[in-house]
C-alpha cells in the first residue's frame, strides 16, 4: 500500500509538467505576478520541508549527528555541480546557444525529477506523512520551475505540442526514481539515513541559491512584499503539518 502511495505520489508530480499548458491561457503580465508568488511560496515551503520534516526525521535515526550533516553538505554541493554543468534552470540572453539549451533543459531536468523520485520513494518507505510531506514540498517548487522550462522549450523553437510532450517524458523519470528510491531503502542497511539529509541539502540549494534569489531581483516593493509573504506562507504551511503530526 506504501509502495502505491509512493508510486501515486510520483506520477503527480510528473504531471505537475503539463502545467505550461495554463500559461497559455493567460497573459504575460499576469503570469509573470503569479509566478512570482509561486517561488516565494515554493521557497518557503523547501525551507520548511527541509529543515522541519527531512532533517528531523533523519536525525532521529542517526548514530553520528555530524555524519548526517556532512550528508546535507554534500547534498548541497550536487544541486550546486549539476546545475552547474547541466544548467537545468536558467539561460541567460546572449551567454548560451538556445537551441542547444532546450535539449540540455530537458536533460538536466530528468536527472532534477529523478532524485526528486528517489527522494519520494525513500520518503514514503521511511513513513507516509514523510512521504507525504516531500512530495508537497517537491509540487510547491515544481510548479515555477515546470512554467519556467515550458516557456525555455518555446523559446528554443519547440512547438507547444512538442514542449508539452517532452516537458512531460523528462518528468516521469520521477517514477523511475521512486521505484528505485524505495527498493533500495527495502535492501539497502540505512540508505533513508544517508538520503533523507542529502535531500535536505538539495532542498536548502534550490531554495537559496535559485528561488530565493529571484524573489531579491523583483524591484517593486508591492510585489517584493508579497512575495515575501507567500515564502513566509510556504514555511508555515510545513510548520503546521509538522504540528498536525503530517
């Protein structure tokens, strides 16, 4: 029954990827105000899995606090050497080749959607409310980030179709995750200890390092402020299903 929750989980959040379908449907203007608050909150809602569900739960289980938090460190650095070399978020105006990028986008964001499986399948093997809780943290992040790669993929020159079709292929690789995240976490002594802080790391770098930042390069202050909200909202949400025992 875990193993299904687990595999249910995954192919939500593979579906999260046809969401660019809706940016066709409104204006630039007013999705560029949605979005904005959707990092915040995705922001906020990493910061609080991470820190208020993901690293409790891994320290609970750990011999060697340290250990754990070297795991997170490394967790850290992946995030940071993947995006790095695989550039699965963002292509700046006259500093990469566009068509090129689409291909790598789609690349790297299989590999992002398949450690986002792993950390599911593991969630739930470690305890459903765990599960539960990584997977609304990775739907609160996935939903800019998936607006975000639709609208790389049409200006690559793919067509809308096209963009959809492969926007969704790259993100069932969360499937494949989770089934391999949760057998693994079934034969493999403490492999939930090691994973849970590592994916915290990765939580704590996708917040810090790309939503966050882009919440500090929107200069009016209305919208700064709400945005600023809505990150505040992301973590009291975590907050409240770490009271409700979730």
């Amino acid at each position: 029954m875990t193993f299904l929750l687990a595999i249910g989980a995954s192919i939500l959040v593979s579906l999260i990827s046809l969401i660019g379908i809706f940016s066709l449907l409104l204006n630039e203007k007013l999705l560029n105000k949605i979005l904005i608050l959707l990092v915040g909150f995705g922001a906020g809602g990493l910061i609080g899995g991470a820190f208020l569900h993901l690293l409790p739960e891994a320290l609970e289980n750990s011999t060697n606090f340290t250990s754990s938090f070297m795991y997170v460190i490394l967790g850290f650095i992946l995030f940071f050497i993947l995006e790095k070399y695989l550039f699965w978020r963002h292509c700046h105006k006259g500093k990469c080749d566009i068509h090129t990028f689409t291909y790598l986008n789609l690349i790297g964001d299989g590999i992002h959607n398949f450690g986002d499986g792993l950390i599911i399948g593991v969630s739930f093997f470690t305890d459903i409310r765990i599960g539960i809780v990584s997977t609304l943290a990775i739907i609160m992040h996935e939903v800019p980030q998936e607006l975000g790669d639709f609208g790389i993929l049409i200006y690559g020159g793919f067509s809308k179709f096209k963009a959809l079709v492969f926007n969704y292929i790259s993100a069932t690789t969360a499937i494949l995750g989770t089934v391999l995240g949760y057998v693994f976490s079934s034969h493999i002594n403490n492999f939930s200890t090691l994973l849970l802080p590592f994916a915290a790391g990765g939580f704590i770098y996708i917040a810090s390092c790309d939503l966050i930042p882009e919440l500090h390069r929107q200069p009016d202050i209305k919208k700064s402020s709400a945005s600023m909200f809505f990150f505040i909202l992301g973590i009291l949400l975590m907050w409240w299903l770490k009271i409700l025992n979730l």
